[in-house]
C-alpha cells in the first residue's frame, strides 16, 4: 500500500496534527490516516502543513492566452468576449492541446487536483464538424477538440471533468453569427445525439477517475427556450449540468424581457434547477432565483478572481450559503491559477459587500474548495478520510507571506508560491512550483502562447491593429 507521509496535516475540525500516515490502496483512495507515525520507505514525503488538494469548479482553459491583454482602456466584460473570440477562432485540436496541457499543469502546482473545463470550441472554424473528412489524423478526427482535453489533462495529472457545452444562440432571438459557428450543434437534439457519443468514446479510452463527461448550457441567453425544454426532457439524468448563470445585469433584463422571468427562474419552468445543477458566477441573482436554488439543492460556483477581474460585481455568496446551496470555486478564464487566491477573494468578497468580517471561517473555505468542487463535478472528493480521494497539498508556513500565521488560519494568507508539493491519488504531481514530468509550467505556457499568436495572426489581416495579435513588447 502506497503511502503518503505528511510532517503536519490539517485535519479539519481536530486541527493540525504532526507526522501524519496517509495509507492510499491501488484506486488512489485514502485507506487510513495515522497520526504521529515515521514515515516509511518508498513514501511521498511531504514538507510544511498539508491541507486537501482543491477541485477547480470552472475552467476555460484557452482563457489563460488572454492573461494581461484586456486591460487597455479598461474595457468592459463584452468588449473582453470580443477579444475571447478571436482567441478561440485560431484554435486547432494541436494547439489547444498544447495550450491546455500547459494550462493543467499550472493548475497542478499550485494545488488543483482536478478541474470542470467548460467547453464549447466544438467544431472547425467553419463549423463543421471534425470527423467528416477523409483523414485520419487525431487533429480530425470525431471529437478531435474534447480528446484533446482530455489527452492534456491525463498528460498533466489532473483529473478532468469535460462539461460539453450547449450552445446555440447569439442572445434572445439573435442567431449565432459567423464567429460563433464552430460552437454550435444546430439544434438540442444534434448537440444530444453529439454529448452521447462523446460520453462513450471517452469512457472507452479513460478510466472514471480519470476523465468524465458532463455537459454544460452556456447561458440561458445561448439556448433558446425550446432546447431547454429538449434537454430536460432527454439529458440522462446522472450526467452533472453547470451553467452561465446572472453573470451579467444585461442578462437578466434581456431574459426578463423576452420571457418575462429571470434565468434561474426560466430554468426552473422547465425542471432544470435541481440537485445536479452547477450555477457559474451568480453573480447577480435576485432574493427569489436564491431560494430556487436552495430548495434544489443546488450548487453555485463562484469564480472571485475572474469576476474581480471582469468587473461583474459580488456574488451573495454569504445568502447562497444561509439558503442551502452548496459553494465551489473555479479559475474561469484564469487570470490567477491560484485556488487560495479564490478561497480567500470569496471571504473578502463578503467582508466588501457587507461591510463585516469573519463570514466563511477557513474550514468552510476548504471544504468549499476542496469537497463542494469535487461534487460540482460529479467527482468523490479529497481528504483525510477513508474513501475519499488521496488529493492534497503541502504549503510552507515559514514564508515571507506565511510566517506567523496561524496554522489553522493559512487560508488567509497562503498562495500558490508557498505550495511545496502536491499529490493526486497517492503519486506525487508537482514539487515546490514544478511538475513532476513537465517541469516548470512557465515556459510551456509562453511556448503555447506564442503558437496560438502566430495562428491568430495568420488568420487575421497583419496590417489592421484592431484584429491582430501582438506580443506585449509590440505595443507602444
């Protein structure tokens, strides 16, 4: 039996305990922890105090390309989505691969263990579909795009969660449009009929713990109400459903006019809203939307550094919580790859929208990182418990941002440059900032990058500087 041998182990309400035993089996599970035992031969030996890994509930992983480039002028979020689409229209199955593979592995070294990648780049360009023509390259094939995901994410050690994404429409009575064309299916039933043989082909090349499927409605503003209505009626019921959800106060009035109820409640007129809902950002959803989603048993996924980052306002995290939704926490378009950035933006969120502080204490905070993303995703989640995932991460608490801090309390101060090692399964994955087989995930990111510039580039017209891509030293 594998074993993972921790010098302090955070071990939730019992606090911190010192020369922890983790005994992991051969499915990568915990099999027992024991405290205040040496570590033996052969064991994973990690340094600093070890809290569970954290489950990443919200990922767009070409997003990373636009780190640092949307800032001119300020902007807006619809002004970024602009830039977002050119980045995605020079996207290959190759490319992406590369990008996601080094995306995955910056997620692992700062202590991400598993990640809900919300996908929707479907088809060619063009939007036809991969797969139709004659060749038999993998960068062809059917599924090109998702089986590059996923051949990314098992290169890196993540385990992956695919949300294969609906998506339709360009907004309320609104076609897609030309620049959206590759992410469509055309109708519910093609997407259906398209999720259903992706499931397959990917169980049949990846074990569950590895790589799953589940499916993803971009926005209720992206799928007319009528697929709505196909898709509740035929998504197999175990598959976990996230969504877009009141990102934008544009949304709601846009939904409120066409329909005359808000997103959530659109969603709930058609029994979308229930126990295996994921809603992503929420970030403006009305005192009533709450109370669906807590009835249902919902879950709400809040991506604080992103919608920091886009200006889409706070989250009522806190009153998500008093109504029993359940909270997880994703990088969205990861403009920090930092899950203690997240748990910590989420406390300080509430400390700013209401003016006090001390609302998510730090055990909450991990669970939510931890246990509440894993469930997002349809996936057992990490611990110190027999049966639950052997995903942790060591942080050192004698750094310059660390040191003094309450042990119990690292939550608030730790972040991804303190994290020392990292563990999925009982195996090791990354050591102080490097991947355990990738190595430093810097240059594989500037790498990727510069690749997917060159085909922006060769894509759009070089002499307008509207459209084109540019290293950052290029503009003055």
């Amino acid at each position: 039996m594998k074993g993972v041998w921790c010098e302090h182990a955070w071990l939730g309400a019992e606090g911190v305990a010192d020369a922890v035993r983790v005994e992991v089996d051969d499915a990568g599970l915990v099999a027992s922890v024991l405290p205040g035992v040496p570590a033996r031969a052969g064991d994973v030996v990690l340094r600093g105090v070890v809290f569970p890994a954290a489950a990443n509930a919200h990922s767009h992983a070409f997003h990373r390309a636009l780190r640092g480039r949307t800032h001119d002028r300020g902007g807006t979020f619809w002004t970024w989505r602009e830039t977002m689409y050119r980045a995605a229209a020079a996207l290959t199955p190759a490319l992406y691969e590369e990008l996601a593979t080094a995306v995955y592995a910056e997620m692992v070294v700062a202590g991400w263990t598993s990640v809900a990648e919300f996908h929707y780049v479907h088809h060619h360009p063009d939007g036809t579909p991969y797969g139709q023509g004659s060749s038999d390259s993998p960068d062809d094939g059917p599924h090109a795009m998702e089986l590059a995901l996923a051949r990314a994410a098992v290169r890196a050690g993540i385990r992956l969660t695919l949300l294969d994404t609906c998506y339709l429409a360009g907004g309320f009575g609104t076609p897609l449009g030309a620049a959206r064309s590759r992410f469509s299916d055309g109708t519910a039933e093609r997407w259906l009929a398209r999720l259903a043989a992706l499931r397959t082909a990917v169980s049949s090349r990846y074990p569950a713990n590895q790589v799953t499927v589940g499916a993803a409605l971009h926005s209720v503003r992206a799928v007319p109400e009528r697929d709505l209505a196909v898709i509740a009626q035929h998504l197999p019921p175990e598959v976990p459903l996230h969504v877009h959800l009141s990102e934008q106060p544009a949304e709601n009035e846009d939904c409120l006019a066409a329909t005359g109820c808000t997103p959530t409640e659109l969603l709930s007129r058609h029994g979308l809203v229930t126990g295996r809902l994921s809603a992503v950002h929420a970030t403006h959803v009305t005192e009533r939307d709450i109370g669906l989603l807590g009835d249902a048993g919902a879950s709400a996924v809040l991506c604080p550094t992103t919608e920091a980052d886009l200006a889409d306002g706070l989250g009522p995290a806190g009153d998500l919580l008093d109504a029993g939704v359940s909270l997880a926490l994703g990088s969205d378009q990861h403009a920090v790859v930092d899950p203690w950035l997240e748990m910590r933006a989420l406390e300080h969120g509430e400390r700013l929208r209401t003016g006090q502080r001390g609302h998510v204490d730090p055990e909450r905070l991990h669970g939510i990182a931890s246990l509440g993303g894993a469930a997002a995703q349809g996936r057992r989640g990490a611990g110190f418990g027999p049966g639950l995932a052997a995903d942790v991460m060591a942080v050192d608490p004698h750094t310059a941002r660390t040191a003094g801090s309450s042990w119990e309390q690292l939550a608030y101060t730790a972040t991804a440059q303190d994290v020392t090692g990292v563990v999925v399964g009982g195996v090791l994955a990354a050591r102080d900032g490097a991947h355990a087989t990738l190595g430093d995930p810097g240059p594989l990111l500037a790498a990727a990058i510069a690749r997917l510039d060159d085909a922006a580039n060769a894509r759009n017209d070089p002499a307008s500087p509207a459209t084109r891509y540019t290293q950052p030293w290029e503009r003055h």
